[in-house]
C-alpha cells in the first residue's frame, strides 16, 4: 500500500466523502454516525460543497448540513482561511504546495510524540510555520492543538480539538478556533 504523500496526482481522492444529485436528495440522506462530523459531501446541482456538522444520535441518524465557503457564524470565510495558511496542504508528514521547500521537522517525545514543529528551514534562523501539540489521557490524545505561524513567526491561529472515546474508540471530537 502506497503512502498518501508519494500517491500521483490522478491517484489521490477526491476531498469529499459523498455526492448527491441536489438538495432534496442531500437533506435525505441518512444513516450517518458522529464520526461523520467533518466530513464533506458535494451537491453536484450547484457544485456546492456541505460538512456535516452534528448527527442525531436517533433513528434516521440525520446528518446537519452547513454550507462550505460561505461565513455562518464561526465558520471559515475568505480571510480566515487565509490566515489558516491553507491548512490542508500541511498534510502530516510536512508542507505541499504554497509552502518553500527545504522545510525541517522537529518531534518532542518518543513513541508518543508530544509535539510535532515544522520550521522554515533547518539550523539559526529558523522560524516555525506550524506546530502539533498532543496531550494524553493513557496512551490516547485528549486534545491536539495545532498553531499556525506567518513567515514573522507570529501566531495566526490556534486550532485544538478535543477527542472522546468509548474504550479505545474515538466517539467524538470538539473543535475550537481561535
């Protein structure tokens, strides 16, 4: 099995997790679950894309919809998602596109890493683009903050997620931004 980061480019999914035809066919979705929550569907009507935000947690199991790209509430809109640095590049194994190469790497911890920061270049004068920072309950993650960095080193943002578990199982994850 390839990894995600050596894939070609007509090898990589597709970002959204289902497709409906319109509306009426997305709002009737249903048997969804909380690990849905973050996934994304596009409506192919109007090539808008939807995240689920909740899912009841009775029978149909309903998802929320919220609509991408457009500012509800706390949701990202066009200058947020440009202070996010485009987060989405920043795969796990280091930046893609939009991001100079030559970026250096730096793991705290050991088999459980506790911090994960990525920096412009390696040696004197490097400055961190963005940094993970995992606490544990056991051998599992309760909350992982991730820290977003213009190129003065200034913090942009900060992204923490807040996870659940049944057992070994994630069951749920709150996500603040800030």
């Amino acid at each position: 099995m390839a990894l995600h980061k050596n894939l070609g480019a007509g090898d990589i999914h597709v970002m959204y997790n289902w497709s409906y035809v319109d509306q009426t066919a997305r709002e009737a979705a249903e048997g969804f679950y909380p690990a849905d929550i973050g996934k994304l569907a596009v409506q192919t009507d109007d090539f808008t894309f939807w995240v689920v935000s909740a899912v009841s947690l009775v029978l149909p199991y309903k998802p929320t919809w919220l609509p991408v790209g457009q500012p509800v509430g706390g949701f990202l809109n066009e200058t947020t998602h440009k202070a996010l640095r485009q987060l989405i590049h920043f795969i796990d194994n280091g930046p893609t596109k939009e991001f100079a190469s030559g970026a250096y790497r730096e793991l705290t911890g050991t088999a459980f890493p506790t911090a994960v920061t990525w920096y412009d270049k390696a040696g004197v004068g490097k400055k961190k683009i963005v940094e993970k920072l995992i606490s544990y309950t056991g051998p599992l993650p309760s909350t992982i903050t991730w820290r977003i960095y213009d190129a003065a080193e200034v913090l942009l943002e900060t992204v923490v997620d807040t996870i659940s578990y049944s057992g070994v199982f994630e069951t749920s994850r709150t996500r603040a931004i800030s």
